[in-house]
C-alpha cells in the first residue's frame, strides 16, 4: 500500500476517569482532559497510515494545532478521525477532529508527523 492524500484513520474511546482532566493534572474537573484527547486525535492518525509505511518505517508526532472546542464527560463515546491531507517527502499533515456519540463536534485541528526509520531513530536517544 503507498501512502497518499485522502488516507482515513479513526480512533474511538469510552471516556474513563483515567483520561479526565483531574487525572492529568490538565484541570481539576471529569471530563476529559485535552491530552487524553490529543492521544486519541494522533491514534486517527496512525491508523491513517497502517499498512502503508515501508517496514521498518513508523511515524513520530512533530506539530500539533487543535482547538477543544466542548468537553466530554465520564461515560461519553468519542470518536477522533484523521485524514492525510499534505504530503512532502517524510513529512505527513493530516485534518483531525472529534466527535461525541451525538455527532457534536468537540475537536479541530491538525496535526504533523514524520515518518522515520525505526531502528535509526532510536539509536540517536
């Protein structure tokens, strides 16, 4: 599979109390917290480029720009989905957002990754 402009990924979760504001220490309230949301906006776009990386190859999260438009509270479905709409080389930009169960958009934005070699990205930590 080759990577291209219009790949789609997904990710949904039930919102816990693990992901909430509170237990972040992102806020003190039970919804859920803006980096729990940002982990399942970057795991729409991982999906986005399952099976179209060469072995070997993974990406890495660079640039992150997203407005957290409603909160979610404990118990609520959310769905994060991504598209790949720009790509330069390694460098991949995809359109994110969130929805709740109601359809009711919660998150915007966009995110940048890179694709890297997997084994000479970690030999430079």
């Amino acid at each position: 599979m080759t990577l291209r402009t219009g790949a789609r990924g997904s990710a949904e979760r039930t919102v816990s109390e693990a992901d909430t504001a509170a237990e972040f220490g992102s806020g003190d309230l039970p919804v859920l917290g803006t980096p729990g949301l940002l982990a399942l906006l970057e795991a729409a776009t991982v999906d986005a480029l399952a099976g179209a990386l060469e072995p070997g190859r993974t990406s890495v999260g660079t640039r992150v720009q997203v407005d957290h438009l409603k909160a979610s509270p404990v118990g609520a479905t959310v769905t994060a989905t991504a598209e790949v709409t720009y790509l330069d080389g390694r460098l991949v930009r995809f359109t994110v957002a969130a929805q709740d169960g109601a359809g009711r958009l919660l998150a915007t934005g966009e995110i940048t990754r890179v694709i890297v070699d997997r084994d000479r990205f970690l030999a430079r930590l």
